[in-house]
C-alpha cells in the first residue's frame, strides 16, 4: 500500500468519524514551488467549521516540493491561527527530506508521541493481500505464452474477490 493510499484510507476514516466534509483538505503538491504553498493555505477562501471540530490538511508528496517547504509550513505554524490550530499531515518518498523537515519543524508537531510512519515498499502481491484482508491464491509463475491458457484462467478466476 502506498502513501497516497493510505492518505486517502485515512480520510475515509476521517469520514467514517463523521469529521464535516469543509474539515479535510488534501493537496497534491507533487512539483509544487515552497511558496506556492503559503499561497495556496492563505488564499484559499474556506468556509467555517462548526464547533468542536479541526481542519486537517493533507499535503501528499511534500518531499517533492521544489525549495524548502518545510519553512513554508514553519512560517504558516507560526503566522497563520487558522492553519496552527489545524492538524498537518506531510507525506513523501523522501525520507531523507521528510526527517531534516521535521528538524526544522522542531516544536510545531504538536504533543503527540510516534508522529513519524515509514511505508516501505512492497510488491504488488502483498498489496493486494492486505487489499482483499486475505491471502491469495497459492498460484505458480506463468510464463507470457501460458497467460491465455487454462491455467492463467483458473488462477484468475480463483483470485477475484
């Protein structure tokens, strides 16, 4: 399971708790600039949440933010009430990136303990494992000529859900 799947399992969790729709912002910021991010969160016109709840802002592939995003997010921890009450998910396939962010977010992270995850890669097997919540089928490597044969179709047939 990737990041941006897990993001999203997240925010169907989110949903799930009955948290309002206004209260979950989730931005792709793949090939962003660092400033367009203070941009983006002062800029966006957001209607107001109603009592007792947090906006969430998720900001998916932050490592891929081209200058230093995690001074941008410093600046709006700082500067920004609505943004510094709110909850900041920051995902990426830096993790290198992600740990020096978090350096410089030093005191912005808030109180919670273990706010760090690691997704570390898997194949897609294992993905579809944890999709289906079960095992799969116990099925031998086919080679490409056998993919239209009987034993291509069993084995399809025996892995859909």
């Amino acid at each position: 399971m990737g990041k941006t799947v897990a993001l999203k399992q997240q925010i169907e969790d989110l949903i799930a708790d009955e948290v309002p729709p206004t209260a979950k912002i989730r931005v792709a910021a793949d090939d962003m600039a660092a400033k367009e991010l203070r941009t983006l969160v002062q800029n966006t016109a957001l209607p107001m949440l109603p009592a007792g709840h947090r906006r969430v802002w998720f900001f998916d592939e932050i490592s891929s933010v081209t200058g230093n995003s995690a001074q941008e997010i410093k600046w709006l921890r700082d500067n920004d009430p609505a943004f510094r009450e709110a909850t900041v998910v920051l995902t990426g396939s830096n993790a290198t990136a992600l740990t020096e962010a978090g350096g410089e977010l030093a005191g912005r992270r808030g109180r919670a303990t273990n706010l760090d995850r690691s997704l570390c890669p898997m194949g897609f097997r294992t993905f579809a494992e944890l999709v289906a919540h079960a095992p799969l089928p116990d099925v031998e490597p086919l080679d490409v000529a056998s993919l239209l044969g009987a034993i291509a179709r069993s084995a399809y047939q025996a892995s859909l859900p």
